[in-house]
C-alpha cells in the first residue's frame, strides 16, 4: 500500500476511493458540486475526513447541472491515516440530522 506523507503533524496518509451515483429526484436543476460536498469517511477511529483531489480518480464536473430523474456517477477521493481501516461511507443532510450511514468492510 502507498502512503502519502501530508505533513509531519499528519503522519502517512493513504487514499480511499468511494465511487456513487448522485441522483437528483425533484426539483429545482442542482449543479454536482452542490450534491457531493457532504459526503465523508469515517474511520474505524471515529475520525472523520473530507475529500481530496488524487490523480486517480476522475475530478467531479462541480459546475454540471442535473435535473429530475438525471444522475451521474462520480469518483470521490480521501486521505486517512496509515494504519486505520475505512469503517463507513457518511452523508450528512444538515445540522440536526443524523448521518445516512453506509458501512465498509466485514
């Protein structure tokens, strides 16, 4: 496994690749990158990290628009610590609602 260096205070950094269909149901035409900025992974550690850009995966059109019914599978990239498992995949949908959860791994 390849590890990034970040920075010393990071330590080692490796890569984890989540792919999903973003699929716009109703309404007003959404552009992609307001779809996908609130998804994040958690570690088996509880951390919690945002996505980042890596040469492996496909940047997102952010500025792509998709209306009713229309989707688009896109690639997102994140780093986490060497050494610590990705535990679940998490979409937060605003202040006071919990995460919508999916789980990684066995």
């Amino acid at each position: 496994m390849e590890c990034l260096l970040k920075d010393d205070k990071d330590g080692p950094q490796i890569p984890v690749f989540v792919w999903s269909t973003l699929t716009h149901k109703s309404g007003t035409p959404m552009e992609l990158g307001d779809m996908d900025n609130d998804i994040m992974i958690r570690t088996e550690s509880g951390l919690r990290t945002r996505s980042a850009k890596w040469a492996d995966c496909p940047p997102v059109q952010s500025t792509k628009t998709l209306g009713p019914g229309q989707s688009e599978k896109v690639c997102t990239a994140f780093l986490i610590p060497a050494g610590q498992k990705p535990a679940a995949v998490e979409l937060f949908r605003g202040y006071n609602a919990e995460p919508a959860q999916w789980p990684l791994g066995g």
